[in-house]
C-alpha cells in the first residue's frame, strides 16, 4: 500500500501501529462524556494526547453510543469547529474530523481539519461520500447497521466476516466513482456497533481477511462494553488493561491504525506488539 502523508506525517501502512487518540467534545459520550466539553479543556486533553504520542487526534461532536440522541447541526458545529480552530493553531498533528454529516466535515476541513472518520462510511449522509471527494482527504469508512438507537437489536448475520467485506466492498466502489483515490479509504471494522461480544471477538481474531481489501485497517475496541463484560468492570475508565489486551491482538492480526481514549498506555502496548510482531 501507498503512503499516506498528512502534513508532517508519512503513514507507512506496516511499518508500524499509529495511535488515534479520541477527543470527545461531548457531555453523553459514554467513556468521557462531560470531561472535554469546555474548549479550554478539550485543547489541554489534545495536547496531553500529543504528548503522550498520538499520531492523530480525532474530534467528535456527536455521541455514538448505543442509544444516543441525534444532535442539531448547529450543536455539532458548535462543539467541534472552534475546538479544531484553536488546536490548528498550535499544533501540526494531522487532524480528524468524527461526524456523520458532510457539512460538518467540510467546515471541519476549512478551520483545519485533514480527514474525515464517519462511521456511516457515507451512508447516513448522501452529501458525504461527494463531499469528501471534493475537499480531497481522506475518509475512514466504518461498518455499522442500522443508527445508534437502533444497531444493538442488528446482530443477526448471515455470516460475519464476508457480511462486512461485501458491505466495504460497495462502499470501498461508491468511493472510487465518485473519484476519492483508493490511498484516501481506510477501513474500519466497526467494533461494538451492531456486534455482539462474541463478534467483536470473532472480528478481532479474523481482521486479517480484511487485508485482502488491500487497504489500512483500524480498529476501534477502547473501553467499549465487550471489555467491560468480559472483565465485570462496569465503569470504562477501568478498562484499560482490557483495552490493552485487544489493541495487542489487533495489532497481531494486522492493524494499521488503533482508535483509544488511554494514549500513554496504548504506546506503550503498539511499540512492545509491534517489536514481537512487525520487526
């Protein structure tokens, strides 16, 4: 695969994990909600994320956790825009945009914004997929049933694995139509959205049949419910060991790029996995 190259950053897919650190600027989010909320807050996690060793940075407005209430336009914008603004300003960090709506990812990208992570992979949002062809960056495209109100009662598959492949296969060509280049899409499994525990783990055992896609994989397991389950640890924030287990796994089985609230540690975690597995 091609390198991506943001700014000041070249992502050599397989060389090694590159770490995507999650900056909700939300009060219902459902690990951190309420934490970043405030600018001053958000840009002070966003430098301690960069600190820590964060790759990217990716900024969300919009909760989507089981049963989350669809936000305003104007709220989305309002959480997410002048937080982008400011860290523009200060940092080079290649920056991501997390939202479902094309027009809060091109605002996104005119304050300073370099990719878009939609979880719909364009599907909520007809304007998305154009959209992003015509601001020229690149978008992770993300497997999801139904909304956030609704994926948790969408698990029933035929099969799994090829369920997801045929589903990216579309997108990944809807993509290309419109004339997003292939070295723009990066794929991301979808964990914890309309999977149950035991897919979740199923994905991150299998994520290797995603390579023949021939594009980067990342994978989103942080503090998510499947953890808390497993481990009875009810309370997220207490997940990181868990958190830790599943990015090495996924890093086993052929990630490019790990999604985590807990930078520092899952650093940590990349550069000893990658060591074992990559060198």
């Amino acid at each position: 695969m091609q390198p991506l190259i943001i700014r000041e950053t070249a992502f050599h897919w397989g060389d090694r994990t590159y770490i995507m650190g999650i900056l909700n600027t939300t009060p219902d989010s459902f690990s951190d909600g309420g934490q970043f909320n405030t600018l001053e807050a958000a840009i002070q996690q966003a430098h301690r994320m960069v600190r820590d060793g964060a790759d990217i940075l990716d900024i969300g407005g919009q909760s989507t956790r089981p049963g989350a209430e669809t936000i305003s336009l104007a709220e989305e914008l309002s959480r997410t825009i002048p937080v982008i603004e400011a860290l523009r300003r200060e940092l080079n960090i290649p920056i991501s945009i997390d939202t479902i709506r094309a027009e809060v990812a091109r605002k996104a990208v005119e304050v300073g914004a370099d990719w878009v992570n939609d979880i719909s992979s364009g599907t909520f949002d007809p304007l998305m997929l154009p959209t992003v062809a015509q601001l020229g960056v690149p978008i992770i495209l993300m497997h999801l049933r139904g909304t956030p109100q609704t994926m948790q009662q969408l698990t029933d598959y035929e099969d799994l694995i090829p369920d997801i492949q045929q589903f990216f296969e579309h997108q990944i060509q809807q993509a290309l139509n419109l004339g997003i280049p292939k070295t723009h899409l990066i794929l991301d499994p979808g964990i914890g959205f309309a999977k149950t525990i035991s897919q979740n783990l199923d994905l991150i055992r299998q994520l290797s049949q995603f390579r023949s896609l021939d594009l980067p994989l990342l994978v989103g397991p942080s503090r998510k419910s499947f953890i808390g389950h497993i481990l009875q640890q009810p309370e997220p924030q207490q997940r990181v060991w868990g958190t830790g287990a599943a990015c090495c796994a996924a890093i086993a089985n052929g990630a490019d790029i790990l999604r985590v609230h807990d930078v520092a540690e899952m650093v940590q975690v990349c550069r000893m996995a990658d060591a074992i597995w990559r060198y």
